[in-house]
C-alpha cells in the first residue's frame, strides 16, 4: 500500500517485546491480587484460594498446548486476537460480579484466553532467530516480563487501594484494549512475507544445536529435566502466591504493604535472568539445574514456616533465584531444541499449568484433612517437590547409563 511503512524484523520484535510486557503487568495483576478480592470480598482463607489457584492451573494445562499447535497453524496475530478478546470479555463480565462463583467463572474464562497469549508471544519473538540470537531474544524475553510482572506485584496492593477492589478487573481490561490496538497497528507494518512466514510461527532455520554439552548427555535430556523441573517450579509459586493473604495478615502487613514486601521475590527472579543471560556458563550443566531445585524446596518451606521477617526476605531471594533458573532452563531449551516454536511454547506453558494445579491442589488438600495443623499444607508440597527432584535425578541417572 502507498505510503504505509513497513516494519524491519527488529522493529517489529521490539513491539512484539511491548505486547509481552503488557501481558505480564496485566496478568500478573488480576491472577495474583484476586487472591486478596476473594479474601476481602467473600472471606476466603488460605484453602479457599489454594483451590481457586488449582482450578486456574488446570484450566492453563490443558489450554495453553492446544492454544500452542492452534498458534502453530492459524498464526500469531489470530491466536493473540482470540486470546485478548476472550479476556476482555471475562474481566468484563467479572467487573459486575456479585457471588464468589461467578468470579471463579470468570477465572477460568479469562485463563482459557490467556492460553492463547503466551506460547505465541514466545515464539514471535524466538522466530528466525540464529542460536546466538536466540539465546538474546529469551534472555530479553524473560527480563519484559519478569521485569513488569515485579513491578505489577509491587504496585498492586497501592492501585487496588487507591482505585478500589473493582479495578482488579477495570485496569487489566485498559491494558488488554491498549495491547489489541498495538497488535492491529503492528499487523499492519508487518511485510507480507514476514506474514506469511508467520503463519506457521517458527523459525526459518534449521533447529539449532548446542555447541557445547559439557555432561555429554542429549540436549533433549535436558530439554526433558528442564521440562520437569519448571512445573515443579510452579507448584511452590502459586503454593506461595495463593496464601499471601494469610502471609500478608500473619505477619500484620496492609494489603499494600504484603504487596511490596512479597514482591522481592519477583525482584530476585528478575535479577536471575540478568545473570543467566549475561553468562551462558549454567547451559546444559546439570549441576545448576540440580542446585536451583535443592535450593527452591528449603526457601519455600523456609518462606512459608518462618515467624522472622529477615529469614523471609532471604529465603525470597534464595527462592526468586532458584525458580529463575529452572523456568529460564525450561523456556531456553523448549526454544533450542526443535523448531516448532509455538508448538514446545505451549508444552512449555501447559507444563506450568500442571504445576499451578497439582501444587495448591495438594496444599488445600492437606489443610482439609488435617485442618488443626495449619502447616500441612506448606510439609505436603515439600514432599511433592522432593519427588520431583527424585524424577529429575532418576532421569539424568538412566540417560547416563544409556550413553
């Protein structure tokens, strides 16, 4: 079309990396303050939001790996239209809610659109990318949205004060309307034959190998501990996010103030991915991978058990730099092994769903049949996660042996 301007590939990644963010700040707004609009709206304790995070977790796993082969097929600007309309329409419908089931409704509504968002938002921005380039593009990934997802944390618990508890859906509703005029506005500066490309969502080159396998064992071992480790992952962050509530109250903090200090967490994480993009030293070492996990089970329980407000700030940033890991881990080898793009993007993201299920699952399971020991929970999950560290070990043990 005359005198319209056509976008180069680095300009439009860089758009693409604005849309993420976005996504981070509004996602991790309303996912994780709902937890505190259920607690002050309909008085949920910590069992009642640990359900809610577990019903989340199971929409986003069986969603997000079918949103990924959908985005493989239909194409990113398709599937990220589907997915901000859908979300859209939930928060919408959840701003005039009344009863706690109808803003579990909206929930798993909105969780059924994310899944469109995120496996394709990762790879439109792995797409075509040489090795080299592809452990830039992660790196800058990670850092959008462990960057904006700190700071909606952070900045929660303030907004939802200052604006009311209604804006947990208003203010995602903005951003999620701000992200579909970009996104039309980018579909427009896209060439046609980078369009056209997209359609399939993956990269132009042949799949990438490692240089280097310092242990000797396949990338796709890795590949599949990685893929392990990181729902495990999420089985102690949304363990942890569905009780900050109770946290937050336990240790007598306002809403605004749990916000700020449970955020350092996220802080630590972001910090992370700084370091393990700068240095790419912990790739396809097992030793990293194992470490991070040792580390994640004794900062959970330590977060989780301890009465002292400085052991909880360590043990947050133990835990920020141990689940950095694992989810860099898993996001860089799902982009580094194969070429479907979307297609591992979305095992990727609904691997994170089991976590975010079977996690609080177990919690709120715990605290129900023990409910006169108000840690069972947090001892139940830590047993879950040293199984998990056992499947990885095992894993890395049988593929030694084969080789």
């Amino acid at each position: 079309m005359a005198g319209q301007h056509i976008m180069t590939q680095p300009q439009l990644k860089a758009g693409y990396f604005i849309l993420e963010g976005l996504n981070s700040l509004s996602t991790t707004f309303f996912q994780y303050y709902l937890f505190f609009y259920l607690q002050q709206q309909f008085g949920f304790g910590d069992a009642d939001n640990l359900w809610v995070s577990a019903l989340n977790g199971l929409v986003y796993m069986a969603g997000a790996a079918l949103a990924g082969r959908f985005a493989q097929r239909a194409g990113p600007y398709t599937a990220l239209r589907i997915g901000f309309g859908v979300m859209i329409s939930a928060l919408l419908a959840g701003a005039f809610q009344a009863t706690a089931f109808g803003v579990k409704t909206v929930l798993v509504v909105w969780s059924a659109g994310m899944c469109f968002t995120w496996p394709t938002l990762e790879s439109m921005t792995s797409q075509g990318e040489s090795r080299q380039g592809l452990q830039r593009m992660v790196g800058i990934y990670n850092l959008v949205w462990a960057g904006c997802s700190a700071l909606a944390f952070f900045l929660g618990g303030t907004l939802l004060h200052q604006f009311g508890m209604r804006s947990l859906f208003w203010i995602p509703i903005g951003i999620h309307f701000l992200q579909i005029v970009m996104l039309e506005w980018l579909h427009r500066q896209t060439p046609p034959a980078s369009a056209a490309a997209g359609q399939r969502v993956e990269s132009a080159l042949s799949p990438s190998q490692p240089a280097h396998v310092p242990s000797g064992l396949a990338p796709g071992v890795f590949l599949k501990m990685a893929w392990i480790a990181n729902p495990f992952c999420y089985v102690a962050i949304n363990t942890v996010v569905a009780v900050i509530p109770g946290l937050t109250k336990h240790l007598n903090l306002t809403m605004q103030e749990g916000g700020i200090f449970c955020s350092i967490w996220f802080f630590a994480r972001l910090v992370s991915f700084v370091a393990l993009w700068l240095w790419s030293g912990w790739h396809y070492r097992f030793s990293w991978l194992a470490g991070a996990f040792a580390a994640l089970i004794a900062s959970f329980l330590a977060i989780l058990l301890s009465t002292n407000i400085g052991l909880a700030i360590l043990a947050q940033i133990v835990f920020g730099f141990a689940t950095g890991l694992c989810y860099y881990s898993s996001l860089f080898y799902s982009m580094d092994v194969g070429g479907a793009k979307s297609e591992h993007g979305g095992l990727h993201e609904s691997a994170i769903g089991a976590g975010v299920c079977a996690g609080p699952a177990l919690g709120a399971s715990a605290l129900y049949l023990w409910p006169r020991y108000p840690n069972a929970g947090a001892w139940a999950v830590a047993v879950l996660l040293l199984i998990g560290g056992g499947v990885i070990v095992t894993l890395r043990a049988q593929a030694k042996k084969a080789s």
